[in-house]
C-alpha cells in the first residue's frame, strides 16, 4: 500500500472529527451549554494538523513513494 493512500485515508478522517464530531462546548452546573476556548482551541489545532497530513500525504502520493 502506498504511504500517500494510507496517509490522506488517516488525514481525512481525523479532519472530519475535528470539523463535525468534535464538541467544543461544556455543561456549566446550571445546565447551560457554553463553549470552552481551550477546546475551541483544539479544534482549529486539530484541523490545521489533519490539513497539513493531508497536504504531504498527496505530495507523497503524487511523487508515487512507497512502503517496501
């Protein structure tokens, strides 16, 4: 298999848990949704760090490099 495969399959799905999945908000003790900035934080990290796989993965992928 093709690091560049493997690498965008990981990269897409972890961007997509970040974009869609993930939750930046907390209860507070009166029941209340607010969002947490450390979280908020997070997922803007996270997303950057998937996008980036994302982008050396289809560099990989372009220039055929392989696992032997």
């Amino acid at each position: 298999m093709e690091i560049g495969v493997a690498g965008l399959c990981v990269s897409l799905a972890g961007l997509a848990y970040f974009a869609f999945i993930f939750d930046p908000s907390v209860t507070t003790d009166a029941g209340d949704k607010v969002v947490n900035l450390g979280l908020m934080n997070d997922r803007i990290i996270g997303c950057v760090v998937f996008v980036g796989t994302a982008v050396v993965s289809a560099i990989l992928l372009c220039r055929g490099i392989t696992d032997k």
